[in-house]
C-alpha cells in the first residue's frame, strides 16, 4: 500500500477541506481516484476478496483499480483515520463486477463503496476515453451552489455562469467551461450517472440540482479548487444580495478581455 499512500493523504487532507468549508454534513461527499499501475508489485491481494456485483457493465474499466470512500463514512473521519474509510477496489476482467482489495478494517468490517459508485465509475469510464489526465472524482455539498440551483433562474447554466463569472476574475481565469448543470434526478441512480456524462463532455465541474456539486481533475486538490472558486463567488453574490443590493458584476467587455488575455475561446 506504500505506494498508495500519497494518493490517500491526499483524498484525507481534501476530506478535511470539504469538512472545515462545511460542505460535507454527516457523510455527505464521496471522493474516488483511479490508481491503476500505482500499486507496488510486492503488494500481497487478500486471499478471498469480496466480490459484488455492478449493475452496469464496464468493460473499458477491467482491470482497473480505484481508490474510493465508503458509503456512510464521515468526511472528517476520511481525513482522520483514511484507511479505515477509503477502499481500494479493482474491476473484475468481464467487467461487471468489482473486488474490494483493501481495507479488511476491524473498525468496520462490511465497509462499502459509495452509494454514488455507478456515477463514479461511469465518470471514470468516460474520462479514462476522453479526458484521461482526469483521475479524481470529488463530489460534496456545497451550501451556496445548492442555493443557486433552487432558482428557476439561476439553475438555467448560461444565466449562472454569466452571473458567477462576473463576481471576480478569478473565476472565469480558474473555471474557463464554467458549471454544467445536472437537472435533479435521483441520488445513486444509473440516471444521475448518465445525465453527469453528458455534462462532463463541456466541463469539469457539475452542478446537481439541489443535491451538490461535482468535479473531476489530475488531483483532488485541483478538483476541490474548482468547486471553491465557484463557491467564492455565489458567496459574493449572496453577500452583496444580503446587503441589500444587486452586484453590478464584471460587464461583457471585462469579461472578454479576461479571455483574450487569459487565451479562451
Ligand atoms: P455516500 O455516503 O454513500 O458516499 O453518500 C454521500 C452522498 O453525498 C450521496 O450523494
Ligand atoms: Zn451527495
């Protein structure tokens, strides 16, 4: 596991970020990285590892190994004792199953996978093909984003990203594709996994419909800096809201001059 180690404290320490930002209220938030290639070849299997079944098959996926949070786990928990709640789990050859390979933890002995593995792994499927520097996976629930997609206004994506582009360069520098919106569907479903793909194919971070927000990128941590910028700025709209005017926001010509400067499309 020793070559995995990084790769862990480094979903512990975004564990703790999306806890201490308040974004991941009792467990909410689940964090995968695939890992494929990364294990030590000394590294012993357990004998009979738990096989179960996926209800989708993955065939680009066979063979490949992940790093992935426990469903039910406290964020806060990942961050103090993460190889009690982080599992390491391989896809079988056919594709339609998958091992649990780590942990045999005696804390919690029948520990599993998030209940969002399907959007995980169909994520993973796609970015593997089309985006595969994109090894991470962070989904939590960020407040001030969730609020935003209660609006009919809001959640409707050129509105939003216009308006969170505007509350400070950054923004638009740092999340050049902006937020893809997800319309709500069920937590865990094949639906949400399918609705995600789709989203994914213009940006890297995703907003679910009054659920949360996910993002995918090289690192957790460019992953977890996607969705705080975008959360600086729906904090900025609502303080500005809250004092009891409406921001002027950067006009279409700053906005512009940032993506010639900063060399967007
Ligand atoms: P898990 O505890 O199963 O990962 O679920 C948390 C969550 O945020 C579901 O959307
Ligand atoms: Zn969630």
């Amino acid at each position: 596991m020793e070559s995995l180690k990084p790769t862990i404290e480094e979903i512990a320490s975004v564990a703790n970020y999306l806890w201490q930002k308040g974004w991941a209220e009792r467990n909410s938030g689940n964090i995968s990285a695939r890992v494929t290639g990364m294990l030590s070849s000394g590294f012993q299997i357990s004998a009979s590892p738990d096989v179960s079944l996926l209800q989708e098959s993955f065939s680009r996926l066979a063979g490949d190994l992940f790093l992935v949070t426990g469903t039910g786990c406290r964020m806060r928990d990942v961050y103090q004792e993460p190889e009690d709640h982080i599992l390491l789990i391989r896809i079988t050859t056919e594709g339609d199953r998958y091992e649990i390979l780590f942990p045999v933890s005696e804390k919690i002995p029948d520990l599993q996978p998030t209940s969002e593995l399907i959007s995980h792994l169909m994520i993973h499927q796609y970015l593997k093909e089309h985006k595969p520097a994109r090894k991470v996976i962070v989904h939590t629930h960020p407040s001030e984003l969730i609020a935003l997609s209660h609006s009919p206004v809001y959640k409707e994506e050129r509105v939003l990203n216009r308006l969170l582009w505007g509350m400070l360069p950054e923004t638009l520098i740092l999340v050049r594709e902006g937020l893809g919106v997800v319309p709500y569907r069920t937590t865990g479903s094949i639906e949400l996994a399918r609705a995600s793909i789709r989203a994914l194919r213009d940006h890297d971070v995703l907003l679910w419909e009054k659920h949360g927000c996910l993002a995918v990128a090289p690192s957790a941590t460019e992953a977890f800096d996607l969705i705080d910028i975008l959360v600086k700025s729906a904090d900025i709209l609502f303080k500005c809201l809250h004092a009891g005017y409406t921001p002027e926001g950067l006009t279409d010509d700053q906005l512009d001059e940032l993506r010639q400067r900063f060399n967007h499309t």
